[in-house]
C-alpha cells in the first residue's frame, strides 16, 4: 500500500467511512475545494468546517478545516465535528420517517392530514395532504414566533402541545398546491403525524428503522454529556462560553424533544453519519445488503414531485437543483434528479443520483463573527457555489474521459 493510500485508510477508519468504497487519490481536479473553504475561514464566514465527496461511489475527498471557535486556542474541526444540521434534519429525519410508515402502509400521501389529525382540517385546510406538506404547497406560513404560541399556551399544556394546537387552528396563506412557500411548518405537521401514526417519537422510530440499520451512531435529537465536547458551538451564552449541543433554531428549541421530536429542525450529525445515509439513497435504499428504503420511497426524494404549473422544483422533502453550478449531469431518467438541501446553522447536504456523487459541507456559520461585530458570520451560499462548480465540473471531466477511452468505443 502506497503512502498516500495508507493515509486515506486511516482516516477513512477515524470517521467511520471504512465500510465504503473508496478512491486512494482525490484528484487534481478537486484540488480547488481546499482554497474554497479556506477563503470562507479567512473572510470569517464560519470557524471551521467539514467537507465530506463523494464521486461515483468512492469516497474522493475528506477533510476537516478551522476550529470550533474564531478563538486560536479552541478545539480543532475534526471529522467527527457534530453538527446541529437545522433544516437538513428535514431530510435526514422527518422525510424519510415519513416514507418509511408509508411503505408501511400506515400513511398514505395523498390523503388529508386530517385523516391522522382531525384537528387540522379547521379553517379550510380539510383537503392539505401530506404530499403537500413535503413539497412546501400546502398553503402554511412560513414560521411562526414561539412567543405568539407561549402566551397562549394552556395549563398543564407542552410546548410542543401548544404549538400543534396552534397550527391546527391557523388559516391557510395561499390556495394549496398553487406555489412553493418554504415552511418550517410543514415539517413540523408531517412530523407531528408521523409520530402520531407510529405511537412513538422520531428519535426512537429513525433509531430502529434507519439511524441503527445504517450504524449511524452520532446521529440524534438529544445529544448526551459524552457527545458535547464533540459539537461544534453555534451560540455564547451569558457567561461568555461556547454553547453546545443545544438546538439554534427558535421554535424547534421551543418545541423540544419532551414527547415529539421537531422534524423541521433540531436534529445533531456527522459527515461520516450523513455519508451512511446518503451512500444509501445513492444505492436506491440499498446499504449493506440490506433494503432500509425502497427504491420507489428513493424516487420520490430524487424526482419533481410538486404539481406541474408550480416552478418552483421540489421532490418530497428535497429541493430539486435546475441550474448551475449545482445541476450534475443531466440524465433523461426524471427520477435521478440533482437535488440538496441547507440548513440555516450552515449545513449543505448535495446528492447527483446519476453519478453517485454527493457533497456534504458542515459549518456552523451561525457562531458569533468578528466580522460582523458578534452576529452570526456572513452568507455562504457563493462557498456552496464553488464546492458545487468545482464537482460538477470534475464529474463532467470525468464523463468526456470516459467517452473518449477506448472501451467506451
């Protein structure tokens, strides 16, 4: 075994990622992503962060950058770094338990959320389903203020009770299924019926029937004492310390894990978990000989599946990518579509289902900058851009390669 190729195996083992493919040499073609992720350091836009690719099955790429902190003396980024993920714990937990009850046959995503949830169909949202709640067109407000729900909240009421009292009593925003309004609130339904219908919380339901198959051990709603050190910080407290491994969203905070976990956000991960997940949706459900997904509930994250005169692209659960830099080749099989999903933390999951590619970048942005005086580090959405040019450009490299080699003849 070469150096380099010994090099790539153990830290491949460090995080987890020996189980899978991979490639013992990035690629002069990758060799961008390291100035990209940097500059976004260097301009302050997060403290640190982990960058996880993967290209045609094989791990291509793997490394930590920075520090938990914009202090030099704060524990390093590693890749086992946990992250709150915010709105990516849409896709890592609330839509595929979604899916997996619908393989059930306990949930069906053309029916009203009101078949599970009679409360719901008030104010003429008797006829919202759960596909439109997956797909952002259900007719919700984007997010609410937990204050507004909190003052109303009843005696001996949860946070989370209150909370589903109140949605069920809201009037819709927009006709259904006539535009895309990306809403913290859909997911927080879907999940409520989620765990309604399973008669148990997302963190135990995911636990046995996706985390625990895929040996997604970091992967949680309620961080224990032993994983805090391991997270990277997103807040300061009062005191002036780094807070850890308490959730950044407002009404996911609010929400809690009481009872019912909050399927719009609140969810802690690693790189090396995600690429357990991803690698399975990249294999149509399949990992490890075992079908933890089937290849249809697969399609219907990684194809349009809302209605045909909306333009904005969403699969359940996914936002669908239709320009550049983030569309990977383009396929004529309408189920292999690009698709990703961000989190407001600083979290990107990226998957191209035609290539087997994916990218997952892991910030926490949202940790007080000294570029912005305290506030939360500036955007990095043209970091994403980059990453995303950068891969895309060598999977299509790749491609002429492959059609210009002798056996493609």
């Amino acid at each position: 075994m070469t150096p380099e190729a010994m090099a790539w195996t153990v830290l491949l083992v460090a995080v987890g990622l020996s189980i899978l493919p991979t490639s013992t040499t990035s690629g002069d073609e990758l060799a961008a992503l390291d100035a990209i992720v940097e500059r976004g350091m260097a301009e302050q836009r997060y403290p640190g962060a982990v960058l996880l690719v993967g290209m045609h099955g094989n791990v291509r790429y793997a490394r930590a950058f920075g520090r938990h902190t914009y202090e030099p003396s704060s524990p390093p980024m590693r890749m086992n770094t946990v992250f709150d993920m915010a709105s990516c714990t849409k896709v890592a937990a609330g839509t595929p338990a979604a899916l997996l009850l619908a393989e059930d046959g306990k949930l069906h995503l053309d029916k009203p959320v009101s078949a599970y949830w009679p409360e719901f169909a008030a104010h003429g949202k008797q006829n919202v389903t759960l596909r439109d709640l997956l797909t952002h067109v259900s007719g919700l407000k984007a997010y609410e203020n937990y204050t507004v729900v909190e003052n109303a909240r009843q005696p001996g009421e949860t946070h989370a009770e209150a909370l589903y009292r109140h949605y069920a009593a809201l009037p819709l925003t927009y006709k259904p299924r006539s535009k895309v309004l990306y809403s913290c609130l859909n997911l927080q339904c879907a999940g409520y019926v989620v765990q309604r219908v399973a008669g148990e919380s997302l963190e135990d339901f995911l636990r046995k029937r996706l985390w625990g198959p895929l040996g997604m051990r970091d992967t949680t709603f309620r961080p224990p004492t032993s994983m805090l050190k391991r997270c990277a910080p997103t807040a300061v407290s009062d005191d002036g310390r780094p807070v850890r491994g308490k959730v950044h969203d407002p009404l996911a905070a609010y929400h809690g894990t009481e009872s019912v976990c909050p399927a719009n956000a609140g969810l802690f991960s690693t790189a090396g978990d995600l690429a357990r997940y991803v690698r399975m949706l990249l294999g149509r459900g399949r990992w490890r000989g075992r079908q933890i997904l089937s290849p249809d509930s697969v399609a219907l994250m990684t194809s349009v599946q809302t209605p045909a005169r909306v333009k904005t692209l969403r699969s359940i659960g996914w936002a669908v990518y239709g320009d550049s830099p983030f569309l990977g080749p383009i396929q004529k099989d309408p189920t292999q579509r690009t698709v990703g999903h961000t989190g407001y933390t600083g979290t990107w999951i990226w998957l191209d289902p035609s290539t087997g590619s994916y990218i997952i970048f892991l910030t926490n942005r949202v940790f007080p900058s000294p570029a912005t005086n305290g506030n939360e580090g500036p955007s990095i959405d043209g970091v994403r851009a980059d990453l995303a040019r950068v891969v895309v450009q060598a999977l299509e490299a790749d491609a002429r390669e492959s059609r210009s080699s002798p056996s493609a003849k």
